[in-house]
C-alpha cells in the first residue's frame, strides 16, 4: 500500500535523500568553500548573508520533513504496538489507541502500571518471578 499523497512522496523521497551520508559531506564541503572564500570576499556582510540565509531556509524545509518522517514513524509504531496488544492473550485492550486519551485519562494508566513495576522490583527482591498477570 503505497502514499499516494504527493506531500508525503515527496517529504519521504527528500528525508531519504537528505538522510544520506554523501548530501552530508556536501553540505560540508560546502561550508568549507564559503570559509574559503571568506578572505577573497573580505568576510564582508553579503559573504555573511550568503551562509545566513542558505542555512536559515534549509533549516526551516528540514524541520517540516523531520516533522512528517517523525510523525509517521511514530503513527506506524503506535499501529503496530496496537496490533501486539490485539494478538497477545491476556493483554488489556483498553489499552489500543492510548495515544488519543486525554492527560488524565493516561495519568491514571500510567499510575497502575507504576504501581504493578514497583510490586514487581519488591517481588523480584524477595526472590520471586515478576512473569505473573496479577490482575487477570
């Protein structure tokens, strides 16, 4: 099933190019030629404004592809975590989808199994295993 979004193709396709380690060496090899050139140009404001503005405005693209790369990393983990909770016996479904609940809601989670790690560590502690479902 392939995006068919022409935003995310090509978000994908520049994180991807972008991600390489020769564009990284480029973008190397150019700061050294602005640096270079820094004397012939007498380190004058247009010299400055040249790398000012090249990095200001790649930086303000690569927030946008490191922002949709992210988001869609975590929407597949988020999915694919779901699908373990669905498929593992035992396993408490109301725990799908916790990404979407309110603050409160998912402070109150968090307490419970907060509370299931420490009786855990005191178990382990005493010499006991921490593989039980104490709430089943």
């Amino acid at each position: 099933m392939k995006t068919t979004n022409l935003y995310s193709r090509i978000a994908q396709s520049a994180s991807r190019f972008c991600g390489r380690p020769a564009v990284f060496a480029f973008a190397v090899l150019l700061i050294i030629v602005w640096l270079v050139l820094g004397p012939i140009f007498k380190y004058s404001d247009t010299w400055q404004l040249v790398i000012n503005t090249a990095t200001t405005i790649i930086t303000f693209l690569m927030v946008f592809l490191i922002q949709n790369t992210q988001n869609r990393d975590t929407e597949a983990i988020q999915i694919k975590l779901d699908e373990l909770i669905r498929a593992t016996q035992g396993a408490h479904n109301a725990l799908l989808d916790l990404e979407d609940l309110e603050d409160h809601r998912l402070d109150e989670f968090r307490a419970k199994y907060r509370m299931l790690a420490a009786t855990a560590r005191a178990a382990l502690e005493n010499g006991n295993q921490d593989t039980d479902t104490p709430d089943t």
